[in-house]
C-alpha cells in the first residue's frame, strides 16, 4: 500500500487505538451513538466478537453476535466510525480460529466459549 | 477553466462530519510549471500550458527541449492546455511559474477528473453497452446468452446503421467523470483527496479540471 494511503488511513484511525486490544471469541459491550432527530442518544450492543474484517485500515470492521430475545442478531461495525462512543471488553475467549461463523447455527451449550485466563 | 495535472496513488474511504463512510480517491497533484501562455493576440484564444512529473532529457526529444527551456524547467512528461484559466495571481499567469494544488482547488470544490480508462479488450454487447443478453437459458437457446440479436431488417433497410452497438474493444479510452467534491488537502504532500472514483489504473495520469 502506498505511504500516502496509509497517512490518510492513519488520520481516519485516530480513534481505534484509545479502544482496548480484541479479537474474536472475546464478549465486547459497543456504545453506539444514534441521532434521532436533534437528539443523540448512545446505545449499547453486547455480545461476542465474530470475526475482525481488513484490519489496519480505514475500512475495517468487526462483527458481534448477540441473541435478542431468543434471535441471533449480527451487527458489522466499521472499527473507525466516529459513531462509535467506546468499546469495553467483558470477557477474553479462548478459540483456535480467527472467524467464528460455526457459531452461527449453534446455541445454548453449544455456543460457549472458555474464558482465557 | 483552471486545472492541474496529477497522478492516481488510490483508493481509500473516510468519514464525514455526519460519521457516513465516503469513498474517496487518492492523487498526487502538481506542482505544475507553466511552460506556454497563449493570448488572443498571437494564438486567437486564452490558455495556460501546464507541464507535469519529470523526464530525463536523454528521452526528450530536442524540439520539446527547446521548449521546455523557454519556460527555464527541466524536461516534463506531460504536457496539457487549460482554457481560459482562471487564478488570482498578480498580472495573471507568467511563463515558469509554479503551480501548485493549493492555488488551483480548496476544499469543497467540485472537479472533473480526465484520464485514460482500464482496457478491457474486446468484449461482448452485454460488458460494452450493458445489453440484457437473450435472458433465457431454455427454449432453444443453446450457446447465445450474451448474443446482441437482431442487427436490422433483412429487406428494409438491408443493410447495418451506422454506429449500431456491438461488440469491439472496450476501455483503454479517454473518460471524464463530473463533480467530485473535493475532500481534503494536503499541500506538503501535493495530496488531493477527491470523493468517489477516477478512471484509470493507479499510477495513472490524472487531467483534474475545475
């Protein structure tokens, strides 16, 4: 990549690195700012971290899985979005892979993950 | 018309003040040496040439030589007129002045980009013109999918229109795409950063007009 995609990208990312290191199989809690109207409000999405798309760069995202009211919800968040208020993470998970999309079918039981310790 | 010359570096994204995500183009623009002022009396229209990225003069040809010491600067690859530019120097633009990004474009301006598109060979009707192919897969259609049909009646007009659309090569041409804003710019850098895509491969020579 070329040194002057990487500044832009570096100016877009400003805020990524004030957000705690994770990875997937780890449970994040997202703080998500939503305009509503003149309004703004934060809201919150809780839930285990799939997989981290292109990191690096200006375009990454990462996607958490929640189960609401008994559905798996995914949402994709681009990492650099100054819609993002903070991330706080809950809980390390110990998992082998870096995509978790086994989770998906899977629920109850079946879709823990051990804690890292 | 004021302009510059410039060069694709590449694609990225960023955020607006509304936090939405826009594309954008990266391109390295300028610093452009004026190398001919052309003026109604002499060439019966108003113009500035630009010059832009260097060449070694063992490449130049001696006539471009020639020229290019006129305007007391070193041998360009690339060489483009401007109608009527428009910039608020005193006394208007001299021979050998140096142009930069930052005299031509501010943020929030809107540009047209020209340059030379990515060839993609010769290519079929449904690539070229975006024809919708035959459609179906059965009824007796055997290899014909992305076929053009008909070309014209067999007895009246008996022959092929002029510029009917067909297959041939496509790309590898000049192409201009209208109103990019302009996004950010960094003048140490010469970086203009443009909303939306330009034409061309990266490396690309970039026309940007105002």
């Amino acid at each position: 990549m070329s040194d002057l995609i990487q500044l832009i990208d570096t100016n877009t990312r400003t805020k990524v690195s004030e957000y705690p290191a994770f990875k997937s199989g780890d449970t994040v809690n997202v703080h998500v700012r939503i305009r509503e109207g003149n309004k703004e409000r934060i809201q919150q999405f809780q839930g285990v971290v799939l997989q981290r798309k292109n990191p690096g760069t200006a375009g990454e995202t990462f996607t958490v899985r929640k189960i609401s009211s008994g559905i798996g919800v995914h949402r994709i968040f681009p990492i650099a979005s100054p819609n993002i208020d903070k991330i706080e993470v809950l809980r390390r998970g110990k998992v082998r892979r870096a995509r978790l999309n086994y989770l998906k079918g899977l629920q109850g039981k079946a879709a823990r993950i051990k804690e890292k310790l | 018309m004021s302009g510059i010359i410039g060069k694709k570096i590449g694609m990225t994204s960023i955020y607006d003040e509304n936090g939405r995500n826009i594309a954008c183009t990266l391109l390295e623009a300028g610093p452009c040496i004026v190398t001919q002022v052309r003026n109604e009396e002499t060439d019966g229209y108003k113009a500035v040439q630009l010059s832009f990225e260097e060449r070694k003069e063992k490449n130049t040809p001696n006539a471009l030589i020639g020229h290019f010491k006129k305007a007391a600067t070193t041998p360009k690859k690339h060489v483009v007129e401007f109608r009527d530019f428009r910039m608020e120097f005193e006394g208007g633009v001299k021979i050998g002045q140096e142009i930069k990004l930052e005299d031509v474009f501010i943020v929030g301006d809107y540009l047209d980009a020209i340059g030379i598109s990515k060839g993609k060979g010769f290519q079929g009707v449904v690539k070229r013109h975006g024809f919708g192919g035959v459609g179906q897969a059965t009824h007796g259609q055997h290899n014909r999918l992305r076929a053009p049909g008909s070309i014209g009646g067999a007895s009246y007009p008996a022959r092929v229109f002029k510029g009917l659309r067909m297959a041939g090569q496509t790309g590898n041409r000049r192409a201009k795409v209208v109103n990019l804003r302009v996004l950010q710019i960094i003048p140490e850098k010469n970086l203009l950063v443009v909303s939306g895509s330009v034409p061309g491969a990266i490396n690309s020579t970039i026309i940007l007009e105002k």
